[in-house]
C-alpha cells in the first residue's frame, strides 16, 4: 500500500520575481497615430501627384505632424481621466 500520509505536498505560489512577467512599459498615442498618418500622408501624395519625391516627403512629414499632434492630445486627455 503506498504511504500517501508521508508524502510531500505540493507546494503553490512559489514563483520568483524573476520568473514573473513584467508589464510593458506605456505606449504613446502619438507615436502611434504618427506613424498611421505618415503612412496614409504618403499614400495621399503618391496617388495625387505621382511618384514626385518631393511631394511624397512631403505628405509624410505632414502626416507625422499632424499624428504627432493628435496623439499627443489624445495622451493628454488619458492623463487627466486616470
């Protein structure tokens, strides 16, 4: 007959801070939303005017701009409500 009474018991919760996860830091809205529209401002200049460089440079810087800006409000406003 096995000696069940004797036996060690499982032992629960004994994982270390090394083991556990850490949480990712905070990501920003701006670098977000700045990216999306550099990428849409891109795709507006090159289907407006062609494969014209300068204007596609353009579209992008005006895209990450204005991505910059709305993201940095929408940071903002995340702050105040928390």
């Amino acid at each position: 007959m096995p000696r069940s009474k004797t036996r060690q018991k499982h032992q629960h919760g004994l994982h270390t801070v090394a083991t556990t996860r850490k949480p990712k830091g905070k990501r920003s809205a701006a670098l977000i939303f700045g990216l999306l529209l550099g990428f849409i401002g891109l795709a507006v200049a090159y289907f407006t005017v062609g494969a014209n460089t300068l204007y596609i440079v353009a579209g992008i810087a005006v895209g990450v701009l204005l991505g910059y800006l709305i993201g940095n409000n929408i940071d903002k406003s995340a702050n105040k409500v928390s």
